[in-house]
C-alpha cells in the first residue's frame, strides 16, 4: 500500500475504492519485518532467518537456517483475501542434512481445488478446500488472527504437505515476561495441543508490544528431556529496530 504515495491523488482514490476494505486492513496489519533467530537443535548451535514482505494483494516469507552439515530454506506465497483471509499460493521446501535430502514445490490451484508437487508430477493432485495452508502460511495466519483479535484462546488450521493433511492446533497459556537475546519481551504464551496420548510439548511465545512476532519456541520430546529452544535475537519491524523493556517497565508489569 505504500506505493499509493508515489500516485495523484485521483488514482489514489479510484484504487482505494476498487480494492476491497479487508485487503487495506491486512495490508495495515502485516507489516514487513526481518527477524534473526539462535537456536539448539540436537546439540548444534543454529542461526535463523525469516523475512516477511507484503505486495500489495499478496505477501511472502522466507525463512533460512544452516550449519556445517545442515540447511534448511522454506518459501510461501500468499494471496490476501476480503475477511483477513490469507490463501496459499506456492510453497517451496528444501532440507540437506548430511547428504540426505527432503524437497517440496507445491502450488495451489484454486480453480481446481487442488495441490499439486511439481517435483513429483507422477503424484495425483491433492483435493482441498479453503482454508488449507502449508506449514509456513498457518504461522502468518496466527499471527494475524492475534493481531486481529487477541483474546481469542484457542486457534486451529489445517495444513497440507500435499500429500495428506494434518490440523495445527493452539490453546493460550497466559502472559508472560521472557528473557531472550534481544532483551526482556512481553510475549502472550500458546502450547500446541498434540492430543492426550502424545509426551511431545511445544510451547510458543509472541511478543506483544510488536505485532506478534516469534519470539520463542521451546519443543521437548518427551518426559525428563531438556528443550530445544529457538529465541529470538535480533528484528526489524516495518523498518524499525526491534527494543526490549526497560527495566522500569519489566518491573512494573512482573508485578
């Protein structure tokens, strides 16, 4: 939307009127940031990168992660819909892990209620309705159901690997005050229902006061077993630095 400006202001206005109200109010909302994580995985100190851009109707996010014998790259486009409603388009997954590897390319196709890989033409087309997301769109869709309305307690979304499906579920903890590399972060706190029978534990943290973002994960595989927690490091949010609580205000909201 912000390429309105460079516009006279009849075009602005014929295009403010032509593009539906939920389109100017997603926009609003997903703001572009750039985010750096630490994480320890199995041992192994790993660094994260994830970027989120809107463009006009649609909006994309990238996310890479490496170390020695280890890459991961994740990409998702997305369409904006009327309703706050976003609507995978493509999804691309690549993973290297000592000469193993795990690749994806799905693309949505809307017309067909179908997904499809394009690196296994052989695979028949996948049916689905929306909303079905890829595992990257679900997250940005959470963090806008927050933005759009945080009491809610509870969200659910299906995803597809264009294979199968499985549902992402997450129930609200509370609030809390997190310690991270960043600084001291006021974080609402989700933890993944995985059903009664599983001892698998995800936990979730959102930093408040900046729109929801990521700010840690912590996955336990089980009883007795220590987390392996990714955290925060550094962000930019629509083009401004990411700051922590000042002491004062860590204080007076742990009271």
């Amino acid at each position: 939307m912000n390429k309105l400006s460079s516009y006279t202001s009849i075009a602005a206005l014929v295009f403010a009127l032509l593009v539906p109200q939920g389109l100017h109010a997603a926009n609003d909302l997903l703001k572009p940031y750039e985010a750096i994580y630490q994480a320890k995985v199995k041992g192994l100190k790993v660094k994260m990168k994830r970027r989120f851009t809107p463009e006009d109707d649609q909006v994309s996010i990238s996310m890479t992660a490496n170390k020695l014998i280890f890459s991961i790259k994740e990409f998702s486009r997305m369409q904006v819909e009327d309703g706050l409603r976003l609507r995978a388009i493509s999804y691309q997954h690549e993973r290297r892990n000592l000469g193993d590897r795990h690749d994806r390319d799905l693309v949505f196709n809307w017309e067909n209620n179908t997904v499809s890989d394009r690196l296994r033409p052989k695979q028949q087309p996948m049916a689905v309705e929306f909303p079905i997301y890829d595992k990257v769109s679900y997250q940005e869709q959470l963090r806008l159901d927050l933005l759009r309305d945080p009491s809610q307690t509870r969200f659910e979304y299906l995803t597809t690997d264009g294979e199968g499906s499985k549902v992402y579920a997450f129930d609200f903890v509370g609030e809390e005050i997190i310690d991270t590399p960043l600084g001291k972060l006021r974080t609402v706190k989700y933890k993944r229902d995985r059903g009664p029978d599983s001892e698998r534990q995800t936990f979730i943290w959102f930093a408040r006061d900046w729109d929801y973002l990521l700010a840690r994960l912590d996955q336990i595989e089980g009883p007795d077993k220590k987390p392996e927690r990714l955290l925060i490091r550094e962000a930019q949010l629509d083009g401004l630095p990411i700051e922590p609580l000042d002491e004062a205000a860590a204080q007076s909201n742990a009271q």
